[in-house]
C-alpha cells in the first residue's frame, strides 16, 4: 500500500494512472481506478438496499485499488464508516 498526496494539478492521478497502466499491462494485474466519493456512494447504495458486501467481494480479486480525490470532499459520517470499516 501506498499513498500519492498532492496540491491541485501537480499530476498525482497522472502519475496514479499510469502506476495502474502498467501493473496492467507489465504485469497482468487487475486495476480498478474509483473516486473516493463514488465508492462511499456506492457502498452507502448497497446498504441501503440490503445487498452489503457486493462491491467488496468484487474488490477482492483487485490487484491494485486507486482512489482519487480522497481527503478532496467531506465525506458523511455513515459514509466514512462504510469506507474506513
């Protein structure tokens, strides 16, 4: 695990995507490439509809998880929990 943190257009999802544009293509790893805040969207939809654990059993065969923009936008409580649980 690591972390690229970064101001505004200093070329961190630059840099980011073309870390997950070789681990696919050098290495044959599954990338997945999310905005933080469409994964808490996500995770908050599926407890809301009672499908919890779908997305995460998805991530599971993830080689490498790239979330853009964390720390950019707050994040609601319940969100959080679901994302940091």
């Amino acid at each position: 695990m690591f972390e690229l943190f970064g101001g505004h257009c200093t070329g961190i999802k630059n840099l980011a995507t073309a870390i997950g544009v070789q681990a696919i293509q050098h290495h044959r790893q599954r990338v997945r490439f999310l905005s933080t805040i469409e994964l808490v969207n996500a995770l908050e939809q599926e407890k809301q509809a009672g499908k919890q654990g779908r997305l995460a059993n998805r991530m599971v065969h993830t080689d490498l998880l790239i979330l853009d923009e964390l720390g950019y936008l707050p994040i609601s409580q319940a969100g959080g929990a679901l994302l940091f649980h």
